[in-house]
C-alpha cells in the first residue's frame, strides 16, 4: 500500500496530484452545472475565488500531511509538505500579482 512507504519523491508526487484532485473535487461541488471552461475562465476573473479553491484543494494535501506524520513516514510527509507550500506560494502570487 502506498501508506507503508517512506520516500521523499513519493511525497513529491503525492502532493502533485493530491491538490489537483482536490480542484477536481471543488468543481464538482460548487460548479459542476458549468463546463470546466467556463470554470477555468472564471477563475481566472475572480481572484477571490482562488483563495477558495486553493484552501479547498490543499486541504487534501493537509489530510494526507498528517496522514503520512501519523504513521512516522517523515520523508514522504516532507515532499508533500514542500509541494504544499509551493502551491501555497503561486496561489498568493495568482492572487496579488496577475
């Protein structure tokens, strides 16, 4: 099972795709009448809805962070910790910047 192993690049990947389900999983419940076009476009118009999407969206990695602490996986947890905080950075940067 992918719980029982400890690796920093698996951590990495984890905390890749973990997020984006998590986006998949906003959409669907806030805006699922829409295309996922339409979703996209107006994201990007309304910044306030990143703040949203992005708290939803990591809390996935965060579920998955304590996880990975619980069992003493520490290098696992710390690529999806790194992983995390880089989303966490571009979203600010999405937000105040563009």
């Amino acid at each position: 099972m992918i719980l029982t192993k400890d690796n920093f690049k698996l951590g990495l990947v984890v905390g890749i795709f973990a997020p984006l389900l998590g986006m998949f999983g906003f959409y669907f419940w806030k805006f699922s009448t829409y295309p996922l076009k339409d979703f996209v476009l107006y994201l990007v118009e309304a910044k306030s809805l990143i703040t949203a999407m992005v708290t939803f969206s990591l809390m996935a990695n965060a579920i998955l962070f304590t996880l990975y602490i619980n069992t003493h996986k520490d290098k696992t947890a710390k690529g999806i910790f790194l992983v995390t905080m880089v989303y966490a950075i571009a979203a600010l940067i999405m937000k105040f910047v563009f």
